[in-house]
C-alpha cells in the first residue's frame, strides 16, 4: 500500500520559511517523479513543483520560481519543499504526489496522492 505523508506545516509570519517533507512507503522511490501542489480555499489545486526520480531535472510553477526549491533524499524515501520569503498569497494546502514517469505539471498525471499539510501565512 502506497503511503505518503506530508509533514512540517504550519502558521508562519509573512517573510518566514517553512520546510515541508513528504514520507513515502509501499513504493520503489526512486522511480517516481515527486510533485508538490498546493490548494487554497475556493480554488483549483496548482502545480507548485516537480523532480524527477534521480533529482536532476526540477521545475516550477511561475509563482513560486525563485522563492521555493523542491528536492528529494532517495536514500530516505522523501521529498522536500524549501518555502522561504513566504507571502500570505502562499497560503494553501501543500500535498505531494508520485507519478511513475517523468515530471509534469498536470494534477491528473500524478498517481498517488498525500492527505495535504496547511500552510498559514499571515501578514
């Protein structure tokens, strides 16, 4: 059974940084691109960032290129998010996402899904 458990949200003024982690099991690691996505209150879940299974190749979406790094210990089963200059915009639930193929932006292309970590900026 594919599990995978996102940890290390939580309230944050705006400016700080936050770490998220996402801990998978029931699957060979290494052979899974990671994405992270985001979803916030009222709106569509978006595409925050992806890696691919050797942690060579990551890209990100436009709102978060420059301020949020995504990577991953395949030794340890985890992938990160690096959140820094945190914004009340960024406020959402952040889930992570496996996909046994190559990187890619689209939602329904992931095959399994975390159960989400809230992230709270406030201003």
């Amino acid at each position: 059974q594919v599990q995978l458990i996102e940890s290390g949200g939580g309230l944050v003024q705006a400016g700080g940084s936050l770490r998220l982690s996402c801990a998978a099991s029931g699957l060979t690691f290494n052979s899974y691109a990671m994405g992270w996505f985001r979803q916030a209150p009222g709106k569509e879940r978006e595409f925050v960032a992806t890696i691919s299974w050797g942690g060579g190749s990551t890209y990100y979406g436009d709102s978060v290129k420059g301020q949020f790094t995504i990577s991953r210990d395949n030794a340890k089963n985890t992938v990160y998010l690096q959140m820094n200059s945190l914004k009340p915009e960024d406020t959402a639930v952040y889930y992570c996402a496996a996909r046994r193929s190559t990187t890619s932006y689209y939602v329904r292309a992931y095959e399994y899904w975390g159960q989400g970590t809230q992230v709270t900026v406030s201003s």
